[in-house]
C-alpha cells in the first residue's frame, strides 16, 4: 500500500517492540504523523503481523463523537478480550466492572472506586496476557476520553515484565486536556516515539507506479498534486490512470477524508479558505468560521503538515471544489454572506465584496446594491461582462426605487449585449416605460433608441426619441450627434431627413456638453459617410480605432468603429482598414477581452467586408462565417444584413451559388430594409441574381436601393454603387440605352467611377472600349480592388483581341493570374475558354520566350515590379540603388517587348516566390 511505502524503519522498530514483548519486556510506542500520512495503515500492518505471531490484539479507533462518553475507549478495547469459561476468572467480569465504574456519578478518574476499579481491570487484562500476549492499539489519541486515558496511564505502570505491548498514534500537535496523560507517558522509560509525515518526491513516484513500474503521471506533479500524502496520493494515482487528472469523486473524497480526520477546527480551516481565497489573511479567517485564534492556527498547521496544504493554499482546485461541495447550499451561501459583511466592514475591494454576494444570492444589505454597481463598473471596464452582467443582475433584485432600478437595468442591458444581444432584448419593454416616464437621463435613452432600432422596434424608438426632443434640456447635449447619426443609419427615424450639414468642423472636436464621446464619434463618421468626406474624416476613424480598448462598455462603442471602418474603405484606405480590424481581433477570439462577443462578431464581419474589397474571397468568406457563428440570427437584429451580404457577395463572385443560396433563405427582419444594413444585403442580392442568370431580379434590387438611397437623402453619399451594377444589369437585358444613362449619372459622381468606366465600354461601341477600359485599369489598381482589377484585365484583353493578340494574351494572363490568386472561380473558367480562343500553347510560349531571357538579377526585379513595389522598394530588398533598378527595368522592358510596368507578364510572380 501506498502508506507503508518509505516506512521501513517504523516497522521495523514496531516489530522490534512485538519482539520485546514476546520476551516478557512490555512497552509503549507513541506514533506521530499528520493527518493521511499513514499512521492508521502501520496500526493495520502492524496488527496482522501480531496475529501472525499468536499475539491477541485489543483495538480502539477515538471519535470526536465519542471523547464525551466515559470509557467509551476502553470498552471498544475489552470487547475483544475473549470470555474465558471459568466464571472466577476476573477477566470474565471485565465489561460489568467497566459498565458499574462508567455509572456511578461524578467518579473522578483518581476518585477511590475509578482507582479500584482501573486496578482490577488492568490486573485481568495482564492475567490474560500470561496465556496470549496482547498488543493494544488506540488510533487518534486526542478524541480518546479521559477516564480511558486513565485506564491507559495504570496499565502502563504495570507493563515492566508483561507481554504487552501499547502503540497510540495521534497527530504530532497535543490536546490540552491531555497534557497531563502525555506528561505521565513521556516519564515511562517503556515509551519509545515513532513519527512519519508525508513521503518523499523518490517515494511518491515509487509509491504511485503501477504494474509497468512506472508513474501514471510525472512524479513532480503528482508530488505537487498530493504533497506526499499516502491518502491523497492513492486516490490521485486512480484519478490519473482513469481519466488523465484529480477528479471529485476520487481525490475530492479523499481530501474530505483527511479533513473529516482531523478536528473539528480542521474542515472550518479548509471551509474558510475555500470561501474567502487564498488572498485571505488569518484574521479574516477565523472571524468567518467562529474559530479562537489558537484553534485556528493549530488547525491551518495541521492542515500544512499533513500537506493537505501548500503554505495555506489548495494543491488542487479540485480540493477546493471538494470542500465547497461538501457544505449544503444554505450553509454556504451563510458563509458567503458573512464573509461579504466581513469585507465591507473592513473596507475591503468592492470586486471581493461583491463575489461572495453572488454566491450567496444575497442582496438585501442597505450598502449591497452600492458595492455591486461599483463592482460591475469594474468588470466591464477590465472586459470581464459576464461577471459585470451577474452583479448588476443582484443589485438590480436588490433595489426598490425605480429610477435606480431603471438606472442599473440600462447598465445591464448593456453589458448582456455585449456578449448576446438577443438576451438583452428581455429589458427593453421595461425601459421604454422607465424612458417615457422620464426616469432614464439623456445618454441612458439615447443607447435605449440604438438597441431598439437594432432589433427593428422602430415606433418604440420613436416614442422615445420623441420624449427626449420633447425635453429642451436634450438639444443642448448628445441628441444633435443622434439626429446626425440617424440620417444615415435610419435615415427614416431622423428628425430632418435631409442631409444634415455642420456648422464647422471644429464643432466636432469635442461632444457638446451631456453628450457621449463615442456617439460624438459615430456622428463625425456618419456626416463624413453622409457628406461624401471620407478621406477628411479618415485621421478621426483611426482616432476612434486606437481609442477603441478605452471604451469596452460604451454602447456606441461597435457603431462607432465600425462607421470608422467604412470611413477608410471609402477612402481607399485598404491597408488601414485591415490593419484596424485585426488590431481587437486576438482578445475577442479568445475571451471576452475587448468587447466580448458582440464587438469579436462586427470586426469578423468588418474584416470580412475588408477582404472582399480587396478580392480576398477565400479570406471573406471564413470571416463573413465567423460573424455570422458568433452571434444568433436574433442577437444580430436588423445588422444581420451586414455579415450575409458580404457572405453572399463573396460565395457569388467564388463561385459559390448554394451557399449564397443558403444565406439568402434566412429569415431577417423586415425592419432590417429601413436601415443601411439592408441597402447592403440588397446590393450582395442583387449580384447574386445577376451570375445566377435572373437579370430582372437583379435589376428590381438594384432599383430598389436606389429608391431607398433617394428616398433617404442619401443620394449625395452613395452607400452602394447601385446605378453602375443596375446598368450591367439592363446590360444583361439588352437595353444598351438605359445602361449609358445609369453610367453616365454614376459617371457625375466621385466615387465608383472605374468600374462605371468598365460598364460604360460594354455598353459602347468598339471603337471607344480602348480609352475608357485603360482609364478603368488605371483606376482599379489604384483602389486596390483586384476583383475589379481583374474584370477590367479581361475586358481589355477581349478589346485587344482584334488587332493585337499578343498583347492580348498578356493581358489575358494577367487577368487570369488575379482571378486565381483571389479564388474567383468563375471569371477564371471564363478566362480560360477566352485564353483557348487567342491560342493558349502561342501564349504561353511568348510570355515564357522573353522572361527566359532575363537575367537572375532582372528576373528578381522584374518579380518585385510586378505585384506592384516601387523602385526605391525594389531597391530596399534588394541592396541596390535606384538608379540600379530603373536600369534593370529598361533593359526588362526591351526584351519583354512591352513598353511600361503594369505590362509585365503575371508569369513574373511565381518567380517572386521562388526566390522570397
């Protein structure tokens, strides 16, 4: 067994002493160890041995129970003396002498008839021992009673020449009612003292090898698990071989065995500790259990020695998890409460406070509601939402005044939603009435309206936006920044649906007075959107995307980064954009850090929108189903048009129709076409109409967002490019007319003007495609729009076909190498029955033939050329001038045959990863 591992010198002087007493030389071993650590396991071993040798063993196992019970440890002992058949013999009249001297009242244990009756009893236990020599064994000495100590003290007296032999274990740490019985026994030249504690890190790993001869686990840990305790560590060795690790019904039982061994100031140590945290300090400890500071100081010792604990703390959470466990909920939960007054009274952090009003369910303290609104601010601010939401829960429960229960419900709603919106729906009905009875404050309605109008509650929004107009107070704080806001995301819940026009741009550098920071944000972004002023409000998107982590718990706080997002990507700012999307991505992954999962959801979904401007198919669509996995169709409401719109958009432009398909057969609300986000989810619609062969149903959601777009006020800002996809559209129709017309009218505009430069060459004559197609490649390179890149490459390459097939074929390649680079499957089958008609093996061979006459030190610039690195780029990687490289290119140029560097064959590239 694991107890008798390391033990060989105990045993060995035990049977030394069996030996002695077998030579008529009685003795006494007193044997000490901590709790667990193997003292009953020798007593077992040791009275095997015994009975092997013709011994007769007498044995006692003391119980807290018990130690009140006059001689209840003798009589466990006598019990095993065997009734001889002589009726004279005074061994026969053992138990009756006992059972008289334990009645008569007030006997003292030196009073004459104790006295009397110890003498007699000892003289038939030593009359008996001269026909079988006895070994009496009494296991956790301490609970022992005091007239059987008695008994025990007059019987060692009398062992000089007996063969007997007395072994007492007990912890190492004495019992002030025994003190003087210990006294008496250390005066006994009879006495020898035998101590063992926990095993060794070499006897853990001996002692926990099974058949193999191995360890189930590395022995360091299993030590650090354990701490050597025999009793522990049988029981961890099982957990480890059966499921990998301590579990509760294996090393969780034996942690409360040990401790239920163990006085009753044991298991309220380990209650305590388990309650308050490591973090606790003795005081506090003590108050929360009752204990006198002595008693709980031998007890935490004891609890130390045996291992049981590491310095005061739990080996395990499992031993932690145990001993809660093992207290019935109301006794816990008393536990909790006392040890949430104890902190408070001792002005403790509100977080700590707070914790142990939760477990405890507990609110009703006058000082409750306080600490856990202060505790809660914590949480969200540190990102922990979960336990913020559960402490507002409580102080909600825990408040009777409305206007503060309505308060704390706004605080509640908010951190819900940080992590699933559609759990903070159940709020809302309670705090429109709480808002339209004026007991919700400007910042507190204003995040109402948002999260109603998420979830399409539009005439509640209204209701309570009206309140809040009504209010004259209002028009000097944050409702300005809402009415600004409102016309472009819910154009038709704005006060004036016209374009909202600002005074000046200084207005905006700080929020009136009362207003939200963030919403402030959210409206300087919205009027650059609105105003069509992206690349002068793209410094104040990227201000609000590093400011982001300060702002966890804002209720603008996604609105505003993602406003910030669009703000750049109609800059052209790719790069940034990304950059920014990336940036909170890590701590939403994993945890709730940085907004939990509602915000970890839009900067997947924003992430996804900024690789499909890019042409990164593959990339959007794993981030457009992230967004959509990390949320509910329900938590994300109305914005559920942002993430399926890029999903559609992307599985249409890769060649995946059934998964357009499946995003498109959801259900969304009908509330979710009064918003931006349905402009979106009608473009991506549309587009997926127009490659599934349905033009007509292509044109009607193109029209409609221009009746929206129009319809709002929005014409100016153009949220969708909607007349250049209607155009190809009518294209499609072959209605070449109302084609120019929609291009012309785009063509008027500042934005989207390359793609409607490539629709216009379609819908004209052959002649004229040339110009217009070079001014939409120039331009689609520039915006780094490599779908687009790539359709015009095609386009351009069909135009060349006429007259210039060389150069058609390399524009071609050019074309097809984009398309498959970015994962556009169709346009890339496309490519290629195009590619077979110019000549695909005459091709090949003319762009091959030129790039094998380069030289390596050519073929390295020309490969950097021609993903688009400028000369002095080139020059840095390369470790060469300038100059260097415009040379190399001239030279390049010549023996390609082309005359400028977006000319240089696409072959080029696979050179630039052979030589990266």
């Amino acid at each position: 067994m694991v107890a008798l591992v390391e033990r060989d010198e105990q045993i060995q002087q035990l049977d030394s002493l069996l030996a002695d007493c077998t030579a008529r030389r009685g003795r006494v071993a007193l044997l000490e160890g901590p709790i667990g650590t193997g003292r009953t396991a020798l007593l077992r071993g040791l009275a095997e041995r015994a009975e092997r040798s013709g011994f007769r063993c007498l044995r006692a196992s003391c119980s807290p129970a018990e130690q009140e019970l006059p001689y209840g440890v003798a009589g466990q002992l006598l019990r095993d003396v065997p009734r001889p058949e002589d009726p004279d013999d005074p061994s026969g009249r053992l138990l009756e002498g006992l059972a008289a001297a334990a009645d008569v009242p007030d006997a003292g244990p030196a009073s004459p008839h104790a006295v009397r009756t110890h003498h007699e009893l000892v003289l038939a236990l030593l009359g008996h021992a001269e026909r079988e020599p006895l070994l009496i064994t009494v296991d956790d000495l301490r609970y022992a009673d005091v007239p059987s100590l008695h008994l025990l003290l007059h019987l060692v007296r009398r062992l000089a020449s007996a063969p007997v032999l007395v072994v007492l274990a007990d912890e190492p740490v004495p019992r002030p009612r025994h003190l003087t019985f210990l006294a008496e026994l250390f005066r006994r030249p009879e006495l020898h003292r035998l101590r063992v504690g926990p095993l060794s890190p070499a006897g853990t790993a001996r002692a926990a090898s099974g058949p193999s001869g191995a360890p189930p686990a590395p022995a360091a840990d299993l030590h650090a698990i354990s701490g050597g305790n025999p009793l522990l560590l049988d029981a961890l060795a099982e957990d480890v071989r059966a499921a990998g690790a301590p579990r509760a019904e294996g090393y969780g039982l034996a942690f409360l065995g040990c401790l239920h061994r163990g006085d009753p100031a044991t298991p309220a140590v380990a209650r305590a500790l388990a309650v308050m945290g490591e973090d606790a300090g003795p005081a506090e400890l003590w108050r929360l259990v009752s204990l006198k500071p002595e008693d709980g100081e031998r007890a935490l010792g004891a609890l130390n020695a045996a291992r049981l604990l590491d310095g005061g703390r739990f080996r395990h959470p499992v031993a932690r998890d145990a001993v809660l466990d093992d207290l019935a909920p109301a006794e816990r939960a008393e536990l909790h409460r006392r040890a949430a007054r104890l902190l408070h009274d001792q002005g403790a952090a509100a977080t700590r406070v707070a914790r142990h009003l939760v477990h405890a369910d507990h609110a009703q303290e006058p000082w409750a509601a306080a600490v856990l609104s202060e505790a809660a601010e914590h949480a969200l601010l540190d990102g922990r939402t979960e336990e913020g939401a559960r402490f507002l829960r409580l102080a909600h429960r825990g408040l009777s005044d409305e206007g503060e229960r309505a308060a704390v419900r706004t605080r509640l709603a908010g951190a819900e939603w940080q992590t699933a919106p559609a759990s903070a729906a159940r709020h809302l009905a309670p705090l429109v009435t709480a808002a339209l009875g004026g007991r919700l404050g400007l910042a507190d309605g204003l995040a109402l309206a948002g999260r109603l109008l998420w979830f399409g509650r539009g005439e509640e929004a209204v209701r309570v936006l009206d309140r809040l107009r009504a209010d004259a107070r209002a028009e000097g704080g944050g409702l300005r920044d809402a009415e600004v806001w409102l016309a472009y995301a819910h154009p038709p819940l704005a006060r004036d649906r016209r374009t909202p026009v600002l005074a000046a741009e200084k207005a905006f550098a700080v929020p009136a007075l009362g207003g939200d920071p963030q919403l402030h944000a959210a409206a300087i972004l919205a009027d650059g959107l609105t105003r069509r002023r992206s690349h002068a409000v793209a410094g104040r998107a990227e201000q609000v995307l590093r400011d982001l982590p300060l702002h966890p718990r804002n209720p603008w706080t996604v609105e505003a980064a993602l406003l910030a997002v669009q703000v750049l990507l109609r800059a052209d700012r790719l790069d940034a954009a990304a950059a920014w999307c990336e940036a909170p991505s890590g701590e939403g992954r994993d945890g709730e850090a940085g907004g939990g999962g509602t915000q970890a959801a839009f900067f997947a979904a924003a992430r996804a929108e900024v690789a499909l401007r890019t042409g990164d198919l593959p990339s959007a669509l794993r981030e457009a189903r992230e967004a959509l996995a990390r949320l509910s169709p329900k938590s994300w409401g109305v914005a559920i048009g942002y993430p399926l719109g890029t999903c559609v958009l992307a599985a249409t432009r890769a060649g995946e129709h059934d998964e357009a398909a499946r995003c498109l057969a959801l259900s969304v609300p009908e509330a979710m076409f009064k918003s931006r986000h349905g402009l979106y989810y009608l473009y991506a619609r549309g587009h997926h109409h127009l490659a599934s062969g349905h033009a007509h149903a292509a044109l009607a959601d193109f029209l409609s967002c221009g009746e929206l777009i129009r319809g709002w006020g929005l014409d100016t800002a153009g949220p969708v490019p909607w007349r250049t996809d209607a155009a190809e559209a009518w294209l499609r129709l072959g209605n070449r007319d109302q084609a120019r017309r929609l291009v012309r009218e785009q063509l008027a505009r500042t934005d989207g003007r390359g793609p409607a430069l490539r629709v216009l060459a379609a819908a004209s004559p052959a002649g004229r495609r040339l110009p217009l197609l070079t001014e939409a490649v120039d331009l689609a390179e520039a915006s780094g729009d490599r779908f687009e890149q790539a359709r015009v490459l095609a386009d351009l390459s069909r135009v060349h076909a006429v007259g210039n097939r060389r150069r058609a074929r390399l524009l071609l390649r050019q074309a097809l190498h984009v398309a498959n680079m970015c994962g556009m499957r169709p346009l890339a089958r496309e490519l290629l029955s195009v590619q077979a008609d110019l000549g695909g093996a005459e091709a090949m061979a003319d762009g091959l033939e030129g790039i094998a006459s380069l030289t390596d030190s050519e073929r390295r610039v020309a490969s950097l050329a021609v993903v688009g690195n400028t000369n002095r780029e080139i020059a840095a990687k390369l470790y060469i001038t300038p100059s260097t490289v415009e040379q190399h290119l001239t030279r390049i140029y010549r023996k390609l045959g082309i005359r400028r560097r977006k000319e240089l064959p696409a072959d080029l590239w696979a050179g630039l990863r052979k030589t990266g």
